[in-house]
C-alpha cells in the first residue's frame, strides 16, 4: 500500500500500487501528457474514495472513451459530490448581469 497526496484537499489516499499502475497506463493511453495522466488517475483514485466505488469498478466503465469523453465522465463523478457551487468541466463563462455588475465596487 501506497499513499497518494490529493494537493488540493492536503489529505492522503491510501491506494495499492498496482491498481495505481493500471489506472497511469490506462490514462497514458488515453492521454499523450504525463502530467495529465497523473492528474486523472489521482482524481480517479479520490473518486473512490469518495463514493466508495471499487477503483477497477471505475476504471472499466472509462473504457473504450477517449480524452474528452474521459473527461466528461471524471467531471460528472466530481460533479456529483462536490461543493454545489463548483462545477467541474463547464467552460462557458457566465456573463454577469450589468445592472447589478455596476454596483458592485471594485
């Protein structure tokens, strides 16, 4: 067993190392960016522990999607026990109303 940090929370997963290494290769394969690979495979692991869902369980439903429908799907699953006024993965900015932007003092 392994501890995988979670930077953003400062907490620490408890993973085992070959389900980790699973879980890299398959997002390498989805993903050219090292980078990105780590940083999907440690969401996927704070996932399961979140939901309490298997890690392998997870993994298997992302097979056969490719980057962006990976990334829908790891939004969706963030999306669903996060903070309600946070939502992953929408890039629309939202446009303020006028009226009520101009009040506001800077």
């Amino acid at each position: 067993m392994a501890d995988i940090t979670e930077n953003l929370y400062n907490s620490k997963v408890p993973i085992d190392a070959n389900q980790y290494e699973l879980v890299l290769s398959f997002f390498k394969s989805v993903t050219s960016n090292l980078t990105a690979a780590k940083s999907y495979s440690q969401v996927l692991f704070d996932i399961s522990a979140q939901t309490g869902y298997d890690i392998m369980d997870l993994l298997e439903s992302l097979q056969g999607q490719d980057g962006i429908q990976v990334s829908a799907s790891l939004a969706y699953f963030l999306n669903s026990f996060s903070d309600k006024t946070v939502m992953y993965g929408i890039t629309q900015v939202i446009q303020p109303d006028q009226n009520v932007a101009r009040n506001i003092l800077r």
